[in-house]
C-alpha cells in the first residue's frame, strides 16, 4: 500500500512492486508533462534496494530550465490527483505530489521537478547510486532512518532533517 497522512513517518520493508508502480507514474507524467522534460528517474528510498522506506515514490523530473514548470498543465494534473506544492519553497526545484485521499493529506507520490544535469539532480541520483553500490552504507541508513521514526513519527519535517548530516557526508564523496 502506498501512501501517508500529512506528517506521519512511517517505514514498511522493501517492496519490489516499487520499481513497478513508479514505471506506471512515469509513463503517466510522460503523457502529461513529457514535452516539457527530459529524463524522469526513480529516487529516494524506495528506489534503493533492499531497505525499509516511507510507502512514498519519489520521483526526479529533469526539465531543461526551471521556466518549463510554468508550461506544465496543472489542470491535466489535478485530475491526475497531482498537485503542485507551492508553499514548499526550495531553491531550484519546484515541488508536486499525489494524493490519494486529499481530507487525510494522504501522499503517495512526490515529484522533485529540477534542472535536468544541474546540483539537485547530480545530487539525488548520485545518492541513490552509491546506496544501490553500497549495501553497507544502505543498511546503515535504513538503521538511522528506523530510529528517526521512532523519534519523530508525526514530523515529517524534523524527521528529514535529521537524516540531513547522513546525506550530507554521502554526497561529499562525490566532490572526490
């Protein structure tokens, strides 16, 4: 089962139908949005094998400049239950998600739309990478990331950030 109320942190073991339902969402997002983008890649810890992850998909979309998101339907994507997260204020990266229930906030899906090439993209897949290389280094994630759950399961927010250092020494290791 995919998805969580806003706020709750929650992890389930692996699940290798994962990699099969962001293949559905992707040719989903290709019919909606595909002239507007270049890649789209499976990111985030249901894309790493082998470790528990919060039932959510997050998703890579590489646009050529960040002034495409503004060509991007957002009337096709509402009825695709996406929507654009325009409170989440990031440099460089426009946010949207999937609900399946929109009363709970139930997210399922999560759409990071960056600079196809750019930092935030060399960032996510070289992370996902090195995990799905690193087995070890994985397992210890996940163990940091079950811990962090029993710490903070109803903040979403304290609960990424403290995973922030972990990711953070990862990806020094590609400056090497």
């Amino acid at each position: 089962m995919l998805g969580l109320n806003k706020d709750v942190v929650a992890l389930m073991p692996h699940d290798e139908e994962w990699k099969a339902l962001f293949e559905q969402e992707k040719l989903l997002l290709e019919s909606l949005i595909g002239k507007h983008v270049v890649d789209i890649q499976h990111i985030g810890s249901t894309a790493i094998a082998g470790i528990a992850a919060k039932p959510m998909i997050d998703i890579l979309i590489g646009v050529r400049s960040m002034d495409n998101v503004k060509h991007f339907d957002k009337d096709k994507l509402k009825d695709a239950d996406i929507y654009h997260l325009g409170r989440v204020e990031i440099e460089g990266k426009a946010v949207f998600a999937k609900f399946s229930n929109l009363d709970e906030l139930t997210k399922t899906h999560v759409y990071h739309v960056v600079e196809y090439g750019g930092d935030w993209w060399k960032q996510h897949t070289f992370f996902r990478d090195y995990l799905n290389g690193n087995p070890d280094v994985a397992r210890r994630y996940e163990s940091l990331k079950k811990g962090l759950t029993l710490q903070y399961p109803d903040n979403e927010r304290q609960y990424t950030d403290a995973k922030k250092m972990f990711v953070d020494e990862v990806l020094k290791l590609a400056e090497m």
